[in-house]
C-alpha cells in the first residue's frame, strides 16, 4: 500500500472519531441539560462544535490546535459558504464553554442555544466529502 493510501486512511479514521466523539457530546449535552446542569451541559455542546469543527478541517488536510484556530477556520467556512449563521452559532457554542468555569447560565440560556447548535453540527458534517465519513 502506498504512503498516500496510508495517509488517506488516518485521515479517513481520524475524521470518523471526530464525528462520532462530537455526536457522543452532542447526546450526552443534552442529557445534561435534562439533568439541570448547565455547566457541564454548555461544555458538551461546545465540545461537539469543536469536535465537528476539528473533522470538516481533518477532511481538508488542515490541523487546528486551539481556539484561535477553530475561530479561524469557522470565519473561513462562514465566508466559504456564505453562511453568517455559521460563525454566529459557533460563537454561541463558544460562550457555552466559558459558561463552563463560572456558570452564570440556566439550564433555559443553554436550551435556547441548542437548535442553533445542532443545526451547525449538521451543517459542519455536511461539508465534509461522503467518501471520507464511511468506515
């Protein structure tokens, strides 16, 4: 097998965790939520946008490795697709994990964020080429 072929398969398997690790953060968010515990329920849906964000990028050859990074790339698929409503939810999902160190919202404040939130997820998925999502 080839180097390229190798490669192309760590990305591949390196894409389908990120997918599953953020539909796994996506659940157990609103599984938190259920339980009234906004703190650990923002961080969840934060993680699932990070972990969405972090597969769409894999899929591109592209490695962030922090928050300045993932700002940067949702401004480039915002500005890609032409879709503001991108880089709005992201920065929502944002200050759900900031919510995390002083929780200062209810469980209602994330609830409010958490359609906005799947829907991004969704679209971030959607962008990445089928071939690379299937096992």
């Amino acid at each position: 097998m080839s180097t390229q072929n190798n490669n192309t398969n760590e990305a591949k398997s390196s894409i389908i965790i990120h997918i599953k690790a953020s539909l796994e953060y996506l659940e157990n968010g609103q599984l938190m939520l259920n339980k009234g515990e906004p703190g650990k329920a923002g961080e969840m849906l934060w993680g699932s946008v990070a972990q969405a964000l972090e597969a769409l990028a894999e899929s591109r050859n592209i490695k962030l490795s922090n928050h300045r990074s993932l700002r940067w790339f949702v401004t480039e698929i915002s500005r890609e697709t032409n879709n503001k409503n991108i880089s709005n939810a992201f920065y929502q999902a944002e200050a759900l994990h900031s919510n995390f160190h002083s929780v200062n919202m209810t469980v209602n404040d994330i609830a409010v964020n958490l359609e906005s939130i799947k829907n991004l997820v969704s679209i971030l998925f959607s962008l990445i080429p089928k071939e690379l999502t299937k096992q």
